[in-house]
C-alpha cells in the first residue's frame, strides 16, 4: 500500500486553512486518500483494504474516525464491508459506476479552479517571485533551470504516457505527474497537501477520457520545457492550456 499521507499526519508546515479556507476533516481525509490509491493503482476495485488502526496511524487520525469514514463510504455505495475469517473492507467492485453517480460539476469546477491557482503560484514560487529569488531563476541549476533530477523524473512520467494504450495507466501516471511536480517545486508538504485535492477530484465525475489525457501530455511536456530554461510566463501558460487541453 501507498503511504499517501504519512505516518504522522498529513500536510507538515503547510497550514492549508491559508490556500483552501480550512484544512480537510478526518472523514474527507480518508474518502479522498482511499479514492486516490484507487486512481493510482495501490488498490483496485474488489481488493481489501488495511485494517482502520493501520490507516490511522498512516493518516495521522483517530481509529473511530477512520472507522466512521470507512462505514460512510460503505453506505455510499464505494466500500463493502465483509464479515467472517475472510472479511474486512473492501473497495466496492463497481466503484467507477458509483463515482459517476457522484458527480457534482460545481464542486468539481471550483476543484478544478483551486488546482490550477496552485500549480501556477507553485511555477511562479520556483521562479522566486513569491520566495526571494530572481524572477526567471529557479533555484538549483547554474541558469534558471530546476536541478536536473526532479525534471528527468517528471519527464519519464510524460514519456511514459505517451507510450501505453491503457486507459487506467494513463490516468495513474498523469496524476503521479502532478504529484510529483508538486514535489518538486514545492516539497513534501505540498505534495501532501496536491495528494488531497487530486483524491477529492477524483471523487467529484467520471474520469477524463483517454485522448483528453493525451492531450494534457502535451501541455505538461510543454511545461517542463519551459522550466527547464526558466522561462516562467511561458511555463504558467502551460499550466493554464493543461485544463483547456482538447484532442487533435
């Protein structure tokens, strides 16, 4: 299993209440962690998941709380809990179909919106606007570029998704991407805080289709090239055609 938020609590240093109005309570911690392993492949649909006292102390959370959320998102159709030597809780084997009920376009809208503010402070953060560097300059290469590392890293992402077919697996990779540049240009902290936001969004509707993916992969190659010589206004723009992005 993905230790998605950490042993000791999600968001280190980071206080949320700032960006989102309020940080996450224990129950939309749970149903958005559980609903981003399922996007990341850490479990699928039919599979058990761990026992509330061990995704309590991953999540930093009481155990009732965890029980409480776990027994809400079985009566929500997205868990099922099973009795016996066998049983336990496990991800509903029709969760697709249930997310798709679920589907809330207005939260969804405002998710969306609150994503890309966050992706564009995060480039411009890097840039040094909003943390005392140059404008143009990105703090660890000799000319304004990110440290080669954390590039390579998203640029295998990127490389990746345009070379499988599958649905699933373009799904998971363009969500590790975000995960992984909210790493990079932000830290742990804000990976935590982007693991949260990205799990919710994958509760609000149906998943993107597969040619739309595609078409995201552009604008993040596009956006990696851009940081890769500092050039920020470019980068930002990037960001912003990632959520207009259309197939060609």
């Amino acid at each position: 299993m993905v230790n998605a938020a950490g042993k000791f609590g999600p968001y280190t240093g980071w206080d949320t209440r700032v960006l989102a109005g309020r940080g996450p309570t224990g129950a939309e911690l749970v149903r958005s962690r559980i609903a981003l392993r399922v996007r990341l492949g850490s479990v699928s649909p039919g599979d058990r998941l761990p026992d509330a006292g061990v995704l309590a102390e991953e999540l930093g959370i009481s155990e009732i709380t965890v029980r409480r959320a776990l027994e809400a998102m079985c009566q929500d159709g997205l868990l099922d809990r099973r009795r016996g030597r066998a049983g336990g809780t496990f991800v509903a084997t029709d969760w697709d179909a249930v997310v798709a009920v679920m589907y809330d376009a207005e939260e969804a809208a405002a998710l969306d919106a609150f994503h890309l503010l966050l992706e564009c402070g995060l480039v411009a953060h890097a840039a040094g606007e909003l943390g005392g560097e140059l404008p143009g300059e990105l703090p660890g290469g000799p000319h304004g570029g990110l440290l080669d590392s954390p590039l390579d890293g998203l640029r295998a992402l990127v490389e990746e998704m345009e070379l499988t077919d599958d649905p699933a697996q373009l799904l998971e990779l363009e969500t590790r991407f975000h995960l992984d540049l909210a790493q990079a240009l932000g830290g742990a902290g804000i990976r935590e805080f982007a693991a949260d936001l990205l799990g919710r969004q994958c509760l609000l509707g149906p998943a993107p289709a597969p040619a739309q993916v595609r078409a995201r992969n552009r604008c993040h190659a596009d956006l990696l090239d851009e940081l890769a010589r500092g050039a920020m206004d470019p980068a930002v723009r990037a960001v912003k055609a990632h959520q207009h992005a259309e197939p060609r």
